[in-house]
C-alpha cells in the first residue's frame, strides 16, 4: 500500500480528488504520488495539532514545516513545496482565497452548500468536507462565463456521465459513497429553486450485494480476558478498562467514547447520554460495571479544565481522538494474550452474545442505536440454532 493511503487524516476526504486533479493538469504519476503522500503526513500533523481543513493557509503549512525541521531533518516530500495542494482546497472553497482573491458565484454557492449540511443536516466535519468536495467538481466542470455557478441546463444524462467517471477508479462501497454525495448536492439544488428537476432521484444505484457476509464475532472468553488484563491500579489501566468495558457492555462506537463528556454521566438516575450518528442522542442505562469502571478512573484521573471523560496521558494533555480507542483495544489484546481486535467487533460480540441469550433482534437494534431494523437483521445469520429450526431440507437428503 503507497503511503498516500495511510492515515492520510484530516485531508483524507480529498485523495480522490486531488489526484485526479492533478491527472487532468499533466502531473506525472511520480510527482502524483510525491503530493499525494504531502497531503497524508500534512493530514496526520493537522490531526495532532487539533487543526480543522479550514484553518489550513501558509502560516500553518510553514508551521508544519518548522515542526519537522525541529526534529533535525526536512523530508525532501515537504521541501518540495505544498502550493498546489492549497490552489486546490481553495478552488473547492474549503480554505479562505488569499488575501485580494475574488469570492467566485461557485465559492459562494459551495458555502452555502456547507452550512446547508452542518445546520439542516447536522453532518460530521470529515463527512462534510467529502460532500462539499464533489460539490465543487461536478459543479466546478460545468461552470463557464455564461453559467457561473454550473446549473444551467442539467439534466440526468449529465448526472450519470459524471457519475461513471467517477466510479471507474473506485471500489464497490467508495462508489456508493459518491451516489449519496451527488444525490445530497442535487437536492440541495433544488431546494434553492437552482434546477426544476429533482434530479437526486435520477442518480443510479450502484449494484453491489448487502451484507453478505457474517458480523465477526469475538468469543465470550476473549472479551472477559480483555477486560480483566487491564491494571486498575494505574492511570492508563483505568483508563482502558473504563473504554473497553464501554465498547463490550453498550456498543459504543469509537467516536462515541472520543465524545463523552462528565455531564453525560448521569449517576443518581444510572443512565449515559451517548452523542451518536448526525446529532442523535441516547441514554442508555449506566450498568454497574461500567459505572464502577469509569469511576475509578475520574478518582485517579483528577480535575481538569476539558469536559471530556477521556484525556491522553502524555502532556499537554487533552481529549482522546477516536483513533486511540483502537490503541486501547489493541493493547488490551496484546496483555490478554488474544488475537487482536477492532473496536468494531466488541459491538458484534455484544449484540451475538445478546442473540445468544434470546434477546430480540428488536432488542438488540435498541441497544446498538440503529436507525432501522434492517441493519440489525445481519445478525440473524450468527443464530444458527434458529435458522436450522427454520430451514427447509435439502432435496434428496434426509433432515
């Protein structure tokens, strides 16, 4: 895998794009390569300096690149300039023009395309800025100086066209990613009266089987073994117990411990506020050893000025991102003596061990916050007592 693809951080919504941008300007597929592993170590350094794509301009490229200096060397990767990957990110209207740059009609409508999916439809940072991306391509290919802003006249075979572009490079799951973003962008279109037709519903389906396979499982025992190989006595070792517990008794996601603040620990009535999926709130019921977790680790813990229940441990010192919560669980394998994990699987498990005890796939759609029971029925495959009740026999052959 070429370090393009690695972690490429907050920048990684914008991979696909850049690169083909930069095919359609004649980049050689080595220089293609050296921007694109630019924009991955750039990425990664903005995630640790808790900087948003936004905030991105020449002050912040030239303090990434004193960063690196302080450490006795520059990668000849930056030493070879970033001004293509800023002209880029400005044409898409996801960092500020420079100073005496013009505000296009497209920069306009690409900002409040932005501020449409924050405030109507409450979306994530990195999932707005994949949206606004492909907004400012499509639209950006068709704008001329008789259609400023690239709405005149779009019809659904244009919409498919570019659609199959797009997907001619991309997997399965990452072609039905640009589906719900040119669906998305579309709508919004004609919610501002900017094209007469609802074209959203013109873009075609991308064909691709759904859950296939089988939710991958992790044994009763395991879980246990992970939990209890976690050190109490210490900072880091409650702190890990306390996730750990969190991810194999509720199923919560990453991102959702990342988020937990104080105020959602509500002790006199039992429960946890969870802040899920675009917005959604929960409470799901604080059980004993969660709460017993998570106050052992607040005691040993101490004040701190951040509201958030999860901090790193090494200074300066300051809320977890999800990506340590697989840190955690991966340690906690490598002490327990278990094949690793993902945090992801904890969910699996717990909503296996629920079927296992007879809970309901209703039940267990409540308890993983799905937003429809469709997502919960893949879960039905791992009942295999159930579904040998059900099945009917084998023509021939003997039940």
């Amino acid at each position: 895998m070429s370090e393009s693809r690695l972690e490429p951080g907050r920048l990684g919504p914008f991979v696909d794009g850049y690169r083909a941008w930069l095919l359609e300007r004649g980049y050689a597929s080595g220089s293609v390569e050296h921007e694109l592993r630019f924009l991955s170590m750039l990425g990664r350094w903005m995630v640790a300096e808790d900087l948003a794509v936004a905030q991105l301009d020449g002050d912040v490229i030239l303090a990434f690149v004193e960063a690196h200096s302080a450490q006795g060397s520059v990668p000849s990767v930056i030493a070879r300039g970033s001004r293509s990957l800023l002209i880029y990110l400005r044409e898409l209207g996801v960092v500020s023009p420079e100073r005496g740059d013009a505000v296009t009609p497209l920069g306009e409508l690409i900002e409040d395309y932005r501020a449409w999916l924050v405030g109507e439809r409450g979306l994530a940072p990195l999932t707005v800025a994949r949206y606004v991306a492909l907004a400012a391509r499509f639209l950006g290919e068709r704008v001329s100086a008789v259609d400023e802003l690239g709405v005149l006249d779009l019809s659904g075979e244009q919409v498919t066209a570019f659609l199959l572009r797009e997907c001619e490079r991309l997997s399965v799951d990452s072609a039905k990613g640009k589906v719900g973003e040119l669906r998305s962008l579309l709508r919004f279109l004609f919610v501002r009266g900017l094209i007469e037709l609802a074209l959203g519903d013109a873009v075609p389906p991308v064909a691709g089987w759904r859950d296939t396979g089988i939710p991958r499982s992790v044994p009763p025992a395991d879980v246990e073994q992970l939990i209890a190989s976690c050190d109490r006595s210490t900072l880091d070792g409650a702190r890990d117990a306390a996730i750990v517990l969190l991810l194999a008794r509720l199923g919560v996601r990453s991102i959702e411990v990342a988020r937990l603040e104080l105020a959602d620990l509500d002790w006199r009535a039992g429960e946890l506020l969870v802040r899920g999926k675009g917005g959604r709130e929960d409470r799901l019921p604080l059980l004993d050893d969660v709460g017993g977790a998570l106050a052992e680790y607040l005691a040993v813990r101490g004040r701190h000025e951040s509201r958030r229940v999860f901090l790193t441990l090494r200074a300066p010192t300051r809320p977890i991102r999800p990506d340590l919560v697989g840190d955690v669980v991966r340690r906690a394998c490598h002490q327990a003596g278990v094949a690793q994990i993902t945090p992801h699987r904890l969910r699996h498990a717990l909503a296996s061990e629920m079927l296992a005890q007879g809970a309901s796939l209703q039940d267990i759609s409540q308890v993983l916050r799905h937003q429809h029971l469709s997502t919960t029925t893949i879960y039905a495959k791992v009942d295999l007592g159930r579904l040998r009740q059900v099945a009917l026999p084998w023509p021939g052959a003997e039940r």
